[in-house]
C-alpha cells in the first residue's frame, strides 16, 4: 500500500496546462480527453483547511489522461524533469503494459515531458519509449538523456494551445505509416 504525500503533487503545473489545453480542444470540437483521477483513501485531515494530510492509493493509476482525437483512441502521461536526464523508475511497469495493450488494441499512446530546466515540451512516443525500456531490461541505462530524442518532437509553442501535442500525435501516426510501408 503506497502513501500519498506532498510528491503527489509532482506535475502539477504540467497538468493544470494539459487540463487548460484538453478544454480548448473540447471547445473546438478536435478532441475530447479525460483526467484520470488516482483513487486514493483518505487517512488523516487537515480539519481546519479540510484538506487530506495523508492518503494511500487504493490501486495502481494506468495513465493521467485518455481519450479520443478525431476518432483516434489516445491515452498519455505527463512528467516533469528538472535535468536532461529522465529516470526510467518514474515509469511503472503496469503502466508500459497498459499502454502497449492500448496500442495493441489500435489506440495511441505517449509520454508528455516537461523538461523544467529548459523549459522545453517534448513528446515522447511509444515506440521511443519503449526502445528505453528494452535497454533497460536489458541490463542497459535505467534512464536516457535528452540529448537522445528526436528533435521533431520538441513541442513548438502555439497561440492559445499551451501544450499543442495534437500536431505531434498526427506526426507520430505520419511516422508509423511511414514505418509500415
């Protein structure tokens, strides 16, 4: 059984610009994404601001977000790093197989990264991911650089999108179809 702290608040900031961004998208009718909540059980409270002390979660998350764009199933997490090196420990392996069964099943699945101390979006696909993840198994790095991403999925800003990854999820399916010719 997992504690829930002050860390569970990591990503904040990322999801309150993801959450802001599913809500434009809704608005103009290009995608509908849900934040999936992780069901936790309150033990203690704060009863003066009435706010949970400490929680345990009651069972794994999958992922933070999923959905459908343009009839596309799509599901993702969002991290945050604050150096140029990822931790593969902040991936769990229920996770990687849940996104791998999505994409098994047709759907999309990927990884938004803030990199905090470049201040520097990035979408991390599946297949990218999971070419870290084997290394790892493998008995290779358990994280990978920033150096090592493709530059094509460095997020450029755009007006009124903060967190414009629908243009990357076309060019992560731009890329599969590529790939299966």
């Amino acid at each position: 059984m997992a504690t829930w702290n002050s860390r569970g608040l990591r990503g904040s900031a990322l999801e309150e610009l993801i959450n802001r961004t599913n809500e434009k998208y809704e608005q103009n009718r290009l995608a509908l994404i849900q934040k999936i909540p992780t069901p936790i059980t309150p033990l203690e409270f704060d009863k003066e601001s009435r706010l949970i002390k400490k929680a345990y979660f009651d069972q794994k998350s999958t992922v933070d977000y999923i959905g459908a764009v343009q009839g596309i199933p799509v599901c993702f997490d969002a991290k945050e790093c604050a150096t140029d090196t990822f931790s593969l420990q902040n991936i769990h392996e229920h996770q990687v197989f849940f996104m791998e069964e999505f994409e098994h099943q047709g759907g999309v699945s990927f990884f938004l990264l803030d990199f905090t101390g470049r201040d520097v979006l990035y979408y991390l696909t599946f297949r990218q991911f999971t070419s870290f993840w084997e290394r790892k198994l493998a008995g290779g790095r358990k994280s990978f650089r920033f150096d090592e991403l493709d530059p094509a999925f460095i997020m450029d800003p755009k007006p009124g999108i903060l967190v414009p990854y629908l243009d990357y999820i076309q060019l992560d399916l731009d890329r599969r179809e590529g790939e299966s010719v």
